[in-house]
C-alpha cells in the first residue's frame, strides 16, 4: 500500500510506456477513475476497463512505436499540496502536453478549468 495512490497509478503508468507494455494493471479508485478518463479522452491512453478491485489500462503507441505518454511530472502530494488560480494555468509544452487539476467541478485538464475559470489542485504534467 501507498501514501500516494495517484501519484502510484501515475508512475506505473510512465514505467508501463517506458517498457512498451501494452496493458498495465493499476488500483481501482475513484480518483483513479476521473485521472484515467482525462487522459484517454486526451488521448494519451486507448481507454481502461475496471476488473475486479484493478482497473486494466490499455496503453497507446504510435506506428513507430513510441507511446503516446511520454513523460509524467508529478505535482501535489502528501506532504505538499500544490493549488492553482485559473488565471495562473498556462500551456504544456507548447500545447503538445496537458495539466491535471482536481477542481470543486471535478477532475480536468487546465484548459478545461481555465473556459470554466476555476482554480484547483495541481496534480500532474503529462506530455
């Protein structure tokens, strides 16, 4: 068991692409859930399927072989939580990559939160 279960699923999500697996096997929890659907609806995963008490995500690669998820910077955590103003969000990367928050209006990415100008938690980069 961790003390950062996000941070955790975040990870193994970075290893699994660093090892081309294609399906990689994480803990089910609801936080989980709401992180695992931005980034397939962003398209840095094909999708997850929930079985049992794990959740199986469906890792994507490019034709060359190259995963889709690249790198993962890690923001909050236990020991420090780190929020953000919707006036302070800027893009990833040129826009190539994306920010998780977790807002009073759910889990998504800074642009989202941005339109809907909310601030929130910083979780995560992803690009």
């Amino acid at each position: 068991m961790t003390n950062y279960s996000i941070g955790d699923v975040l990870i193994r999500l970075k290893n699994a692409a660093m090892i081309s697996k294609k399906v990689v096997e994480v803990p089910k929890f609801k936080y989980a859930i709401a992180v695992l659907e931005v980034l397939a609806k962003r398209g840095f995963i094909v999708g997850y399927d929930i079985v049992g008490h794990n959740i199986e995500v469906k890792m994507k690669y490019a034709e060359n072989g190259l995963s889709a998820l690249q790198d993962v910077r890690l923001f909050s955590r236990p020991g420090r939580r780190w929020y953000i103003k919707a006036e302070e969000m800027q893009p990833v990367r040129s826009g190539t990559g994306i920010q998780i928050v977790s807002t009073p209006q759910g889990v998504m990415t800074t642009v989202e939160a941005r339109k809907l100008n909310v601030g929130g938690e910083l979780i995560c980069e992803v690009w």
